[in-house]
C-alpha cells in the first residue's frame, strides 16, 4: 500500500463455531453491520471514514481507504460486525507502506539512455550515508537518492554534497529512520534545480559539443558563440525576432494568437447591432406602441359608450318588472283570466260551448244526451 495515498483495503467475513448455519464459512449480505477501526504507527484507534464496507463476494468485502488514513509506516486494520457469531479479520491484517516515488523509482533502469546508479549503503545516520565502495566517481549533488530496501526504505533525500573520494552523501534534510549497511538505493541523476544552477554547475559539456540546431546551441550562436554570459543569453532571448519561432506548440505561437484576439477586440462584431441602430429600433417601436396604445384608447371608450346604453336599458327593464310595474301589471292581468279555467281533468281545460256557427248545442256529452247541432 502506497503512503499517504488513497486505497481499498479487504476484509473477509466468517462464522465462528457457534454459529448456527455457517460456522467456519464465508459471511454474506453483512455489509451494513461491518465497521473497522484503523492505527497508525500503533497510533489510537480512528473509525475508518467510509463507514461500511462494498460486498464483493463469497464474504469478502472492501473499504475505501482515505490518504489521511495511509499516512504512516505501518498500518494496522482491526474491522468487526455487530451480527452475532461473524467474526470479521483483514486482508491483510496490516500493512507497511511505500512512498509511492520510491516505489517508482525502484522499478526504473534508465533514464534518457543513461544507467541509474545503485547499490547499498555500508552505513548511514539520519543525515547522510556513505554509498558502495565501487560508487560512482561523478559528482552527484542535486540528484536523489531513493532507499528502496533495507533500513529505511521508502524513503528519499536530496543529495546536499557527496565525496567522490570516501564516498559519502550529506542529505539536504534530515530523514527519518537512519540508512544502515542493509539499505539499498538508487539515485536519479539531477537536472538543474534553479536558474541559477544553469549558470554555476558544470555539466561537462562544451559549446564545441552541443549539437547543432540544439537550444543551447542557437542560444550560444545567437548571443556571439562560445563567449557566453548571462547578459548576453538575455538579450539573445529578448532580442530574438519572432518570425520564425511561432510555429505549432511552441511560447512563439501563442504570443502571436494572444496578439490576434486583442487586435479583434477592436474590431466590429459581426452581426451585433451598433448603438445608433438599437437606439432607432427603440424609437421605430416606441411610435409603434404609440398608435396601438390610441387605437386602443378609442376602442374603450367605444366600449364604453355601449355599456352605459346596455345598463340604462337594463335598468329600465329592472323597474318594470318590480312590483306595479309595466311587465308585473300584464303578468296580473293575464294570471286573473287565467285563474278562471277550469281543469276537471289534469292538464285538460274544461270547455262550456253553447253554440257552433251560431246553432245551439244540444246535450251535455253523456250517454244518452250526447252533444248535438
């Protein structure tokens, strides 16, 4: 497991001898009552962040575990279930970690065509370590040196000086645990740690052995070839005309593009309307609005001429058909001739006709004196 980086971390559920169906067998479905505590460095115990764990199968399960959680040398994972007879063990039950750029740096060879330098120390302290007696002659101040086994390993130091002679290397910083003669190392070739390094290491190369159309190379021929200094490098890069460096992907390109937008910036937007002609469309609406809003306004008042007739005829009607009024009078008039009729025969009016075309009619529609002209 990598040190202080984010992780999983598997546990395995089973029942105990008492369990009734499952004693010695894997535990399943019981992820919501798994929890697990974590130490580390045998530090107190922290409730793991991810609460419970992800089912996987056949009882085994898996916790997320945070970066903050792998901070340490040693990791130790004590999970449990709340179910009655599971019991709940890790996966492994600890672990000691590894910075993930030692780890890195132990599975590489080369770099760039140049073979690493390795091998173990024959002793060390916090501040330093003295390499293998068949260590390399060449200065290696600036580089690192990643212990990747033995004593120590997992950890890294900045190369502060080295003896080429005794063979020993004062670290930039202090490390933790001391290198011992069972430490391993490899060590990663420096390159320049500061501007200022560009100018006060010695890389052994000449201008005479810089490859032709090399930065370097161009710098140097641009700046008044093999007499270098720094004045002279800066003017060179200042003074450097652009045609020519702005080809695809290189700083030149996009000063040119940067240029190009900001000249843009000046220019009309095609499409977008200008002041004066937003401010027409607004005056061209506004008399627009104006007509309609006076059409409108005659139209109500229009509106309004009909309604007030409506109502006065309406009123009219209203006193009419109150109480002694016109239509109430005719109403009366019309009920007293009705109350006369006479209905014998529901929904049937009687009739007393006494003659036809001015005969008299005889009888009264019985049997035996029916009706007769």
């Amino acid at each position: 497991m990598f040190k202080n980086t984010a992780g999983k971390w598997t546990v395995y559920a089973f029942g105990d001898p008492d369990h009734s169906t499952l004693a010695g067998k894997p535990v399943t479905g019981d992820a919501a009552n798994i929890t697990a505590n974590i130490r580390i460095d045998g530090g107190a115990a922290n409730a793991v962040d991810d609460t419970n764990p992800t089912e996987l199968e056949d009882g085994y399960y898996v916790f997320d575990i945070t970066a903050a959680e792998t901070n340490g040398d040693l990791l130790t994972l004590a999970p449990a279930s709340s179910t009655a007879n599971v019991i709940v063990i890790g996966v492994p039950g600890a672990a000691w970690t590894r910075d993930p750029t030692v780890a890195m740096a132990a599975n590489l060879t080369q770099i760039g065509g140049r073979a690493l330098e390795t091998g173990t120390c024959q002793s060390g302290s916090t501040t330093g370590c003295t390499l293998a007696a068949g260590a390399t002659s060449d200065d290696i101040t600036g580089a690192w040196i990643f212990f990747t086994g033995g004593t120590g390993a997992g950890q890294a130091a900045l190369v502060e000086s080295y003896n080429t002679g005794t063979k020993v290397v004062v670290f930039n910083r202090a490390v933790v645990t001391a290198p011992g003669a069972t430490s391993e190392y490899i060590i990663i070739p420096h390159a320049y740690n500061t501007i200022a390094d560009m100018f006060t290491k010695d890389t052994g190369e000449t201008y005479a052995s810089a490859v032709d159309g090399s930065v370097v190379k161009e710098t140097a021929d641009n700046a008044g070839g093999s007499s270098l200094t720094e004045a002279g490098i800066a003017d060179a890069i200042w003074d450097e005309p652009r045609t020519g460096h702005n080809t695809a992907g290189t700083f030149g390109e996009t000063q040119t593009t940067v240029e190009a937008n900001i000249d843009n910036l000046d220019a009309p937007v095609s499409g977008v309307p200008t002041a004066a002609e937003n401010r027409a469309e607004m005056d061209a609406n506004s008399t627009q609005l104006a007509t309609i809003a006076g059409y409108l306004d005659t139209e109500i008042a229009s509106l309004q001429a009909d309604v007030t007739a409506i109502l006065a005829d309406t009123n009219e009607m209203q006193g009419d058909q109150a109480n002694g009024g016109r239509i109430d009078l005719l109403i009366d008039a019309i009920k007293a001739k009705t109350d006369q009729m006479t209905f014998t025969v529901a929904n049937m009016v009687d009739a007393n006709m006494q003659a036809i075309n001015d005969v008299a009619v005889t009888g009264d529609g019985q049997t035996g004196t029916e009706f007769s002209v």
